[in-house]
C-alpha cells in the first residue's frame, strides 16, 4: 500500500508539473508584445501587429523607424520563425545588406505571407517612404531613380512581399557594384591623365611638339606660295 501510494503522489505531482508547464506556455502565449508601438494596443498575435500597424501608419509613416527588437522578436516568434533573417542578396551592398530595419520589414512581410488575403495598404506605404531613404546607399544615380519610380507603384498594391522584392534582389546589388567599379575605374585613369599635364616639363614637350608642328605646316605653305607666285610670274600668268 505504501508503494502505491507512493505512486500516486508521483503521479500527481507530474500531472502538476504538467499543468503548470501548460499554463506557463499558454500564459507566453498571451503575451502581449512589448514594442513601444504597440505596447497600448495589447497585440497578441502577428495578424493583430500587423493590422495595428497598418492602421498606425498614417500618424506615424514617414517618420517612426521600423527598428524595434521588441517588434521583431514578437513577430517572428508568433510565426515560428527558427532561422536568423540575412539578406544575403544584397552582400555587394553591405549598408543595406546590414541595415536592421530592412530585416524587422522581411519579418513582417513573412508574417503576412501567411495570409494571402490580407492587404496592407498603410502599412507598405509607410515601409516604401522608409526603403526610399535608404536608397541613398545605392551609388547609381539612374538606378537609383529607377528603384524609387518601383516604390512608389507598389505602395498601393498592399503587399510588403512584393515591395521588398523590388529591393531585396541579387540584381539590384549587381547593377549598382558593377556601376561603381567602372565608375571609379574611369576616375583613376582621368585622374591619372590631370596628373600627367600638371608635370610642367611634359607641358613643355607637347607645347614645343605642337610648335614645332606648326611651324612645319606654316612653312609648306609659305613655300607653295612662293612657288605659286614664281611659277606665274615665268609664265606670265
């Protein structure tokens, strides 16, 4: 009888634990986040963030970061996201390849891939004003301009997916590395030519060597002339 009633106590000493254990990981889940942004609203799930912010983004856009430990944190735990967030794309661009607001917007736009019908107008407008500041980092001017013209037509369609996507390309980091190599490439080479006709004595070896050439040219045509007026003056012309 003892040892059965040893059992027992064991057992219901698991099933509290249990309990316990379920109340602790229901209570986290109820958690509400604790962004500054959102903190009022008591948001407890990724949908209700992301609505709060869409509707949050007429008072706040251009303005508010999106840089928000608290923010991301929630968001990416609510959708189980396991693995680290890196935007490999943009590595030849390491300003926007490390920019830690670009990475709490590809959270957030993860979030809302797991709804297919949501729509964000306010919230992906206020995330393109934000990416368009950021577009400075980017050295070519016309693709630069480019980018900022592709902003602007996706704000209104609602999707923070495709808006990222428009930035966040192997593409976009290759045109503008590319584009500064050559840029810089050709700097070099004009800076060197300025150098070259700074030296005063190679200034004087083209000036003499252009002198030289003209005096050249000058006399040929002081001899056919010359000889013009010779050959009319024997003939009689």
């Amino acid at each position: 009888m003892a040892a059965c009633s040893a059992c027992a106590s064991t057992s219901s000493s698991r099933r509290s634990a249990s309990a316990s254990s379920a109340r602790s990981t229901t209570s986290t889940r109820r958690c509400p986040c604790q962004s500054a942004l959102l903190k009022p609203y008591h948001v407890t799930t990724a949908l209700e963030a992301l609505k709060t912010l869409d509707a949050l983004a007429r008072n706040l856009a251009p303005e508010t970061s999106f840089l928000d430990r608290h923010l991301a944190a929630f968001v990416a735990s609510k959708i189980d996201m396991g693995k680290e967030i890196r935007l490999h794309e943009l590595a030849t661009l390491p300003a926007l390849a490390h920019n830690g607001e670009l990475v709490v917007l590809k959270i957030l736009a993860k979030a809302q891939q797991k709804d297919d019908r949501l729509e964000l107008t306010g919230l992906v407008t206020w995330a393109a004003m934000r990416i368009e500041r950021m577009l400075d980092e980017i050295h070519n001017r016309p693709l630069r301009r480019s980018l900022k013209l592709q902003l602007r037509k996706l704000a209104g369609g609602g999707s923070l997916g495709e808006l990222l996507s428009a930035v966040i390309n192997r593409d976009v980091a290759t045109q503008d590395h590319e584009g500064f190599a050559k840029a810089i490439a050709l700097h070099q080479i004009n800076s060197g030519q300025i150098e070259r006709f700074r030296n005063p004595r190679l200034v004087q070896y083209y000036a003499n060597d252009l002198g030289g050439k003209l005096a050249t040219a000058l006399s040929y045509f002081v001899l056919g002339i010359t000889g013009y007026v010779t050959l009319t003056s024997v003939m009689g012309i």
